[in-house]
C-alpha cells in the first residue's frame, strides 16, 4: 500500500532548537535522534507529491504560556531567536510552508489552533486551510514533543476530519511526568489516530502492516 502520495501531507512539528538541541531551554530528551528518521519521510513524501508542512513555536518575549509572566513554561522559541529557528539538522526544501504558532502571547500546542491563555478562545491558524487547499485528506505527524504539540496537533487532525497516522520513531516526549508520552500515545489511539514506526513506511512510501498495532482509523489506501 502506498502511503505518501498527493492528497497526503507530512506534519514536522517543531524541530526547533529549542526542543531538538541539547542545549535548547526546553529540551526534549531525544528530540535530535528523531530529525534523522524525519528526514527519510521528507523525502520519500517529497518524492511521491505528498506536502510537507513544518510547525514553529513563534512565541513574543513576553506572554502568559512563560513562567515569568504566570504561566508554566521557560522562556522558549522567542521568535527570530537561536532557539526558535528550525534544527539545521532538519532537511527541509525551500519553500516549505511553514505554520507558525503562538505568535501573539497564545497557547501555541496544535499546529491547527492556538489558545488564548487568559480567555481561554481559541482560533485557528493557517494549517487546516492550506491542507485544504492542497486536497489533503490524510496526514502524517511527526516531530516534537509527543506529549505536548505532536499529541495536540494529531488530535486536532482527527478532530477535523484527516485520517491521522503518529509515526512513534519519528517523535520523543518531554516526559514531565513519567509515561507522559506513553499515555499520550494511548489517547491519541484511543481516539482513532494510527500509531506506526517510521520502519514500517518504506523506500518508494509503502507501508508494511505492523501486525502489532491495527488498532485506529485509517483509510484505504
């Protein structure tokens, strides 16, 4: 069966210094090990037509998602920062299209919405509308961090409708919490996305079943 095609877009959430690097303030235990694998679906979608979208954390040096200012998280991604430029290790094509996130002091966890800290409103950003416009009907997620964003953008992406594979070797948690990511996982199982190691989809974009996990809604390919 093949899985990358047009019609099918490959999420790369937030390869982001700040997340991939060791020395990122956020960062995820992990996350550089995972740009490698990443890279491979990048081209094996690239190759078959399939979009590649990229996420970015594109947070102002000031907003209620930082510690400093009440909220729970470290100073991290400020925009036009070290920290908030894609990972160089990332392989990505000119003009990819890039969904940045949490621009105006917002939650920014899904790549598809963002949340107001204080109202608690949420809007959307560009990504659904531009999957739309590419005839997207089935999406891919990878990148960071599987208990945080990757976790919010899958299940915003089953939400709307996409047929939602997590590629499990192509993402890493944060683990606050030990099983963070594990659990997380599980929920986005439970609600329908298809869990697979990036192994199982091959040279040329076919997927090899993993007999392990049939679990989670996927539409034939």
């Amino acid at each position: 069966m093949r899985r990358y095609r047009p019609g099918v877009a490959l999420l790369v959430v937030d390869v982001q210094n700040d997340f991939a690097d060791p020395h990122g303030s956020l960062s995820v235990r992990g996350g550089a090990d995972v740009i490698p694998v990443i890279n491979d679906q990048v081209k094996m979608a690239r190759a078959a037509g399939a979009l590649v979208v990229c996420t970015q954390d594109w947070h102002p040096a000031h907003t209620p998602h930082f510690a400093k200012d009440g909220g729970a998280w470290p100073d991290h991604c400020i925009r036009d920062s070290w920290g908030s430029a894609l990972h160089p290790a990332l392989e990505i094509a000119e003009g990819t299209p890039i969904v940045r996130k949490g621009a105006n002091g917002e939650d920014g966890y899904s790549g598809f919405t963002m949340r107001d800290p204080l109202t608690g409103e949420t809007i959307p950003t560009m990504l659904e509308g531009l999957l739309g416009e590419a005839g997207v009907e089935e999406v891919i997620v990878t990148g960071l961090a599987t208990d945080y964003c990757v976790k919010a953008t899958a299940l915003d992406a089953i939400r709307l409708g996409f047929a939602t594979l997590v590629l499990t070797d192509a993402v890493a948690a944060v683990d606050l919490q030990a099983g963070d990511g594990d659990r997380a996982l599980a929920e986005l199982r439970a609600a329908g996305a298809r869990l697979l190691p990036a192994r199982n989809v091959v040279d040329g974009g076919a997927v090899a079943e993993d007999t392990a996990d049939r679990a989670g809604t996927w539409s034939a390919g």
